[in-house]
C-alpha cells in the first residue's frame, strides 16, 4: 500500500438494505479473500461484521481485515477469528 491510493466507493446490500463503503483498495481485496475463504458472498461477510459492530462500519471493517491479518487468516494460516469489532477497544478478537 503506497499511502496514496484513491478510496473506492462501492454499493453493497447487508442485512437485506442497500448502503455504499467506502474503501482503500486493499481493503476490498482482502475482504474478497477473506469471504472466499469463509465460503461467502462480500455481502455476507459485510452483514456479519454489520451485526457485530459498535462504531462506523468502514472503520469496523478495516479493523476486521487487521484483525484477520494478524490471526494469520490472510496468510491461510489458523482457524477463523470471531469478526467481533469494537473501534474503541484496544483489545484484538481472539
């Protein structure tokens, strides 16, 4: 990521309701992958972290993706880490 990239505006359905995210790049990215790997359309995967979110969405997606990062995820390591996000949290799901 080269700090410049351009943020992506996308429409998306979560939760049977019509919103537009926007995203860096490289967040969409990661977000195709994770829900490939889970077995899930991009919107299911955005309904579930929606559902257990308690601050902005595009903040609790991108730390959705860090979390998924850093529990090895991404890397095809690991089982799946809960998609819990809490923006004001120093805490990481486990």
């Amino acid at each position: 990521m080269s700090g410049n990239e351009e943020i992506v505006k996308r429409s998306v359905r979560i939760a049977g309701h019509a919103t537009s995210i926007s995203l860096e790049p490289a967040f969409w990215q990661a977000l195709s992958e994770i829900a490939a790997r889970r077995d899930l359309s991009l919107n299911a995967l955005l309904s579930q972290i929606d559902a257990e979110r308690t601050g902005n969405l595009s903040s609790a997606i991108r730390l959705f993706v860090l979390a998924s990062c850093r529990g090895g995820e991404l890397a095809g390591a690991g089982p799946e880490i809960s998609t819990k996000i809490n923006p004001g949290s120093t805490q990481w799901p486990r």
